[in-house]
C-alpha cells in the first residue's frame, strides 16, 4: 500500500504549483487553472484523509468543492471574457482601472 | 450653651456673597448697607459671645463648639469646629471691631472708585477668612483661614488691577505667601505623622505629654515650631519674607490698614501663641523667633527712617512693629505679644486711616515732601494721627507705651531674653519714635509744599460716576461731593487740601480713643497696675508664667523671692524710664530736623553717602532676592524647564513619535499597491510563516 505521506507530498507540490503559477504567471487564465490547481491540491488531501480515517465526509467534501469550483469557473470565465471585450487584454497588470 | 460661634464668620461671607453676586445691580447705598450690616452684626455676635464666654467657669474653658467631621480617614479625624478662649475672644474683638471701623471708613473713601461693590465683597471675604483662621478648632480649619486671608490680600491689593505695580504687588505677596505657607503645611504634616491629630486640644494635650528626653523627639517639636515660623514669617512680613509688605501699599489705604497692619498681618503671631505649648518647649525655636523679630524689627525701623512715601513709611513701621511681636513670642512672653498686637491693631489702623485721610486731603499725593501744613486743614487728622503717633512712639500714658514696654521688660528679664534683645528693642524704639514723629511733622506742619489750585482737575470736570478709568487711575480719585465738615467751600477743583468726610473721621475718633485706652488693660505691676492682660490670657498659657515664674526664681524662698521681686521692679522702672527717654529724644530730634533746622536732614544724608543710599534703596534686599532667587529661578524655568523639559523632551518625544509613526506609514504606503499578486506573495509569505511555526513547534 502507498504511504500516505506520499500522497500529502503529491498534494503539497500541486499546491506549491498552483500558488507559484498564480504569483508569477500574468495571464489570467493561467491564474485561473492555478487556482483550480490549488483547489484540486486541497481535494486530493481530502480523499487521502478520507481513505486513511475510513471517513465518509472527506469524499462529500470533494463533491462540494467540484461544485463550487465549476460555479466559479462558470462565473469567472465569464468574467474573463467581458474584461477581454473591454479591454482587449489577458494581462492583469493592465487591468488597472480603479488604482491611483 | 451654645455661643453659635458659627454665626461670627458666617455673617461676613454672607455679605461677600451678596455683595459679589448682586453688587453690581446695587446702588453704593446698598453695597455699604449690606457690608456695614454683616459686619456691624459679626461685631455685635462676637461682642455678647466674649460677655458670656467671661461669664463661664473656667473649667469649662475652652469653649469649643463642633458643627461636624471634616475629614475622616481611619483614626484621623479632622472637625469643622469653632474654639474661643481667651486667646481668640481678643483676635476676634480686634478683628470684628477694627473691621468695622475701618468698613465705616471705606465707604467715605472709596465712595468715588470703581468696583465699589468688588472692594466690599472682598472686604467681607477677607473679615470671613480671618475670623475663620482666628476661631478655628484645629489648624487645618485655621489653614484655610490663613490660605483665605492670602487670597483676600491678594485680590485687594491687586484692586486696581489696571495699574501694572499694583497687579504685581498682589503676585509678589502671594507668591513670598506661599513660600511661607509651604513651610506651615510641612509643619502641620509632621504634626499629623507623630501626633495624629490636628485638633488644638489633642495636640496641646500630646506635646504636654510628650517626653523631653529622647533627643529626637525634641529635635522633632523644633523642626515643627520652626517650620511654623517659616509659615509666620511669610503671613506676618518678617524676615526673611517681609519684602511683599511695603508693595502691599498698592492697594487701597484701607485695605493697608485692616489688611496689612491690623489684622492680617497679625496671624503669624497668633499662630505662635496658640502653638504655645510647642515653642514653648523648643529653646532654640524660641531663640530664632527673637532673633528674627528683632533683627525684623530694627532695620525695618532704620529703612522706615529714609522713605517719603506716607505709606510705605506706615509699612516699614508695621514690619518693625511685628517684629516686636516676635520678639515677645521669642521671649516665650506670648502675652505681651498678644497685647502689643492689640494696641498696635488700634494705633496702626489709625495711623492708615488718618494718611488715607491725609492722601485724600492732598488729592491722592503720596509724597510727604509735597506735604506740609495740613494742621489747619485736616484738624481732625491731625489730632487723631497725633494720638496715634504718641501711641506707636512710646510716650507714656498711650497704650502703645504700655505694651512695647511690656515687651522691652521681657526681652530684658524673661529667662528666655538677653539685653542684646532689650538694646536692640530700646534702639529700634528711639527710631520709631523719630520717624514717626518725622512723618507727622512732614505732614502736618510747617507750609503746604503741594501745588495749590493746580492741575487736579476738579470732579465735574471729570464726572464722578465712577467708570474703569476712574479704577484705573487709582488713588488719584474725584473728590466726594460730600461737604467736608470743616471747609464746606471745596466743591469745584483740588484747590486746598481739605478734612474728610464724616465717615472718614468718626472711625479715626474712635480708634484714636481706643488707642488711648487700649494700653489700661495691661499696666505692669511696676506702675502699679494690675497687668490683666497677662492674668486674662494665663489659662490660654499656662506653662509660660509657671515656667518663667519657676526658672526666674528657681527654688527661691518666700522672702527671697519678694526682694527679687521688689529688685525687678525698680529694674522694670528703670528701664521703662530709659524708654520713656527714648522715645521724648526721638521726638526732639524730629521736631529739630523737620520744623527747626530743616537743612540738617540733607547735609546728613550727603554725610553718610553710601549708608544713607543702601538704607533709601531698602538695603537693596529685593535686588539681591531678584539676583539670587529670582533671576536663576526664571534662568532655570526658561533654560531647563521650558526650552529643555518641555520644549525639547516632552514637545520632542511627542513630536518625533508622530514624525516616526509618519515616515513608516509613508514607506508601508507603498505595500499597498492595488497589484493582487504581490498581495497573494504576502499572504503566502505569511502562510508559509505559520506552517514554519507549527512544524517547528511539532517537532520540539
């Protein structure tokens, strides 16, 4: 059987990715899939939980967090899409309209 | 029985606070209806309360009367009491009945100044304070008096306050007040530390009782007998605090007389007879208040020699003569104090009132050079300044000459006296004979010196309703309208000088028939007279006469002790006959320098040179005050205390605070620059801070 420590290292690199592509990456689509890499980081220390405590709630969790992490794509891309209308750029550093 | 001694103080605040709160939509009638009442009715009070506090027996004696605890703090307790024995029956006579006259006087004087109101509830206020200080039952309450009676003085010398020396003189005798008082509070501090009380009788009680062997307890009734004296010095212009009193003149001539003269100025040496039983227990206490009432008294008395200021003539005079007080104190013969404090208050007042009279005849000149012949103008100034200078001089059958002769006799004979005491007394007593005399021969002989029909612009010219500038212009004031009663002529300018009005004059007959007989109460046994003054007040002071009468005849037999007594009083004769001379030399030296050969007094001066300008300029003591007190303490407030203290350590701490706080907000300013990922960087920094932390805690 795998140790779960290796699955809590899998989950923290994933995380780790997901945090260093959302400091460093300007796109904001990149942005986006980083975040949904974090999210998925974090699910994948629930299922690990779940499976070693033989709990039932760690794998309700997953479903939460996929259903909330498809509305927020849902919405956010939506979002993506009338920035990129208006501004006609993916950057977000260009997207500065309300800093001084 | 209850005397309702409440009632004694109670009556002038009232009229203070009707005065001060409604005078202003008074008429003056009514301003002096109001004050003349409360006093006149504290008067009367005090008059039927001292009949029957004679009428009681003596063990009854004090008679204290609580109205309620004060303060309560554990054991201490501090009452709000009145307490009258002998002591306090005569302060409170002199106080009320020298008051009033001198409240009589003040609505012929002030009739024409502003703030008639103002003057008389301050009058009232300082009448209340005094009576407190006089009549309490312990010394916290006798505190607040003395700090009362600081105020009041303060307020009335400062009454013209639009005149810069006057508003000064008011903070110069505060301020050299406080020192005093600063000394007085330790005292009373020290006495509640050891003895746990403040009430007279508990403390009286205790120091009697208190033993005289252990060094430090004696040490310690030192420390408070002369922290007191500090006090004393201050309220009574001795020295080394006496330099607020000639400034005091600033105010109006009748606040000199019932302030600083008659009553107020009087308070330190009460003080001293009432703390009796602790000075009396301290020799060296004893010996420092002698020697500061004398050395007072004799330079006072050479400074009063050279000043032509009326006034300020009267004032040395009033140092010199409360430094006979002193001396008395000193001498531990409280009684005779107590007399000459008595007397003095009758002569002194009059003699203000008869130069406040007399400035007022001259239209508000002080100057005595610019006196002269005013015997034919002001007669009943002049004959009731007559009495009272025969008074203060020592000429015999006055009361004055009874009490500083008393008080000469102790400082001789009293087993805590010494003759340098009694030579330096007799010389102090030749002087003030002389310039008292001079001062009288300057004023009210010879030609009028003034200008005549000149420049005072007569009162219709300047309307008498009396406005600011009328305050402002001080005793220059318009002449009351009332017709003088013996030159009924002057009614449109300043042309001659002129007698008073009536109100002015019946109060300097009265003290002028109080100072003739106020002596007859204490003629000494060498006169063949009864010296009541000393029986009276024995109970207040017992241990003096057991004591002076034990230590002077220690162990002596009964024949024995006749023929000393018969010795001392051909002794006492003589040196009253010593005195007696004296004072006729004083007499005839300045009737020889001022009427005679008025040349004289000038070449002497010239003759003295140096002498006579260090004495003209009062010793230089407020410029040496200025260069050694003074001057460093505004040095030192300016240099260290506002530009180093509070400019740079406390405005700088908090000025360089606000600056940091300014710089690191202006450099964190940058932190928040609206970009989300160097937020996401802090907030992962801070993340990965957390996690750092725990595995560090997990793995301890």
């Amino acid at each position: 059987m795998v140790p779960i420590s290796y699955y809590l290292v899998l989950s923290a690199i994933l995380f780790a990715c997901g945090v260093a592509g959302f400091l460093i990456k300007r796109n904001i689509i990149t942005i986006f899939m980083s975040i949904e890499l974090m999210l998925n980081a974090v699910n994948l220390t629930f299922v690990t939980f779940a499976a070693q405590w033989q709990a039932l709630s760690g794998y309700i969790f997953v479903f939460f967090v996929m259903v909330v992490a498809a509305a927020e794509a849902a919405v956010g891309f939506a979002i993506i899409i009338a920035v990129f209308r208006t501004r006609e750029t993916l950057n977000v550093d260009r997207v500065n309209l309300l800093k001084l | 029985m209850t005397l309702n001694l409440w009632l004694i103080p109670v009556l002038p605040a009232a009229g203070a606070a009707i005065n001060g709160f409604f005078g202003r939509r008074f008429s003056n009638k009514m301003v002096s209806a109001v004050a003349l009442a409360s006093t006149a009715a504290s008067f009367a009070w005090a008059l039927l309360a001292a009949i029957r506090l004679l009428g009681m027996p003596a063990d009854q004696l004090p008679y204290i009367e609580r109205i309620g605890v004060w303060l309560r703090s554990g054991d201490f307790v501090v009452e709000y009491g009145f307490y009258l024995d002998h002591l306090s029956m005569i302060m409170m006579l002199v106080v009320t009945g020298v008051g009033f006259l001198i409240h009589v006087y003040s609505v012929g004087y002030m009739g024409h100044e502003g703030g008639y109101y103002r003057f008389f509830s301050y009058l009232n206020l300082f009448m209340f304070f005094m009576l407190t200080l006089v009549l309490a039952d312990n010394y916290l309450l006798m505190f607040v008096g003395w700090e009362g009676v600081g105020l009041a003085s303060y307020l009335l010398i400062g009454f013209f306050f639009l005149r810069d020396s006057a508003a000064n003189a008011g903070k110069k005798a505060f301020i050299a007040n406080r020192v005093g008082d600063f000394g007085f509070l330790i005292a009373l501090f020290l006495l509640v530390k050891h003895f746990g009380t403040l009430q007279y009788t508990d403390i009286f009680h205790k120091v009697a009782e208190f033993s005289p062997g252990i060094e430090s307890g004696a040490g310690l009734l030192t420390a408070i007998a002369l922290l007191m004296l500090v006090g004393a010095t201050g309220k009574s212009a001795q020295i080394p605090l006496y330099v607020w009193l000639p400034d005091a003149m600033e105010g109006p001539t009748p606040v000199s007389a019932l302030i600083h003269a008659a009553t107020m100025v009087t308070a330190g040496v009460y003080m001293i007879a009432r703390s009796n039983a602790i000075f009396s227990r301290s020799t060296t206490a004893l010996a420092v208040v002698a020697i500061i009432g004398c050395l007072t008294s004799f330079f006072a008395a050479t400074i009063g020699i050279t000043q032509t200021d009326i006034k300020r003539v009267l004032a040395y005079s009033t140092v010199s003569q409360l430094g006979y007080m002193f001396l008395a104190c000193g001498v531990a013969a409280y009684s005779a104090g107590i007399f000459h404090l008595m007397t003095h208050a009758f002569f002194k007042a009059l003699l203000f009132l008869g130069a406040g009279s007399v400035i007022h005849a001259v239209g508000g000149e002080q100057d005595m050079r610019k006196m002269g012949g005013l015997k034919k103008y002001a007669p009943y100034t002049f004959w009731t300044m007559l009495i009272a200078t025969c008074a203060i001089a020592g000429i015999p059958g006055l009361s004055g000459f009874f009490s500083k002769d008393e008080i000469l006799w102790q400082a001789f004979s009293s087993p805590h006296g010494h003759w340098a005491f009694w030579l330096l007394g007799i010389t102090t007593a030749f002087m003030t004979s002389f310039y008292m005399f001079r001062l009288l021969f300057m004023t009210f002989f010879n030609e009028y010196r003034g200008p005549v029909a000149a420049q005072h612009t007569s009162h219709e010219a300047q309307p008498h309703a009396a406005t600011a500038s009328a305050e402002h212009a001080g005793h220059t004031h318009a002449v009351p309208p009332q017709a003088p009663p013996t030159n009924a002529h002057d009614h449109g300018g300043h042309g001659e000088p002129h007698e008073s009005p009536w109100a002015m004059v019946v109060p300097l007959v009265l003290l002028a028939v109080l100072s003739v007989i106020g002596g007859y109460v204490g003629v000494p046994k060498a006169l063949h007279g009864g010296n009541h003054i000393e029986h009276f007040l024995a109970p207040v002071m017992p241990a003096i006469t057991a004591e002076a009468a034990g230590t002077a005849h220690g162990g002596a037999h009964p024949e024995q002790e006749q023929s000393q007594a018969a010795e001392d009083s051909s002794l006492e004769l003589t040196l009253t006959g010593v005195s007696v001379a004296v004072a006729f030399a004083g007499l005839g030296l300045a009737w020889l320098f001022y009427v005679k050969r008025r040349d004289l007094p000038a070449k002497i001066a010239d003759s003295l040179g140096g002498l006579y300008t260090a004495v003209l300029n009062k010793y230089y003591v407020d410029e040496i005050y200025g260069a050694a007190i003074i001057g460093p303490l505004i040095a030192f407030s300016t240099r260290v205390l506002w530009r180093g203290i509070d400019a740079t350590l406390i405005d700088g701490s908090v000025n360089s605070g606000a600056q940091g706080v300014r710089e690191l907000g202006d450099s964190l300013r940058h932190q928040q620059s609206g970009n989300i990922r160097s937020y996401a960087g802090w907030v992962t920094a801070g993340a990965a801070l957390v996690i750092l932390y725990m595995v560090w805690m997990g793995t301890r």
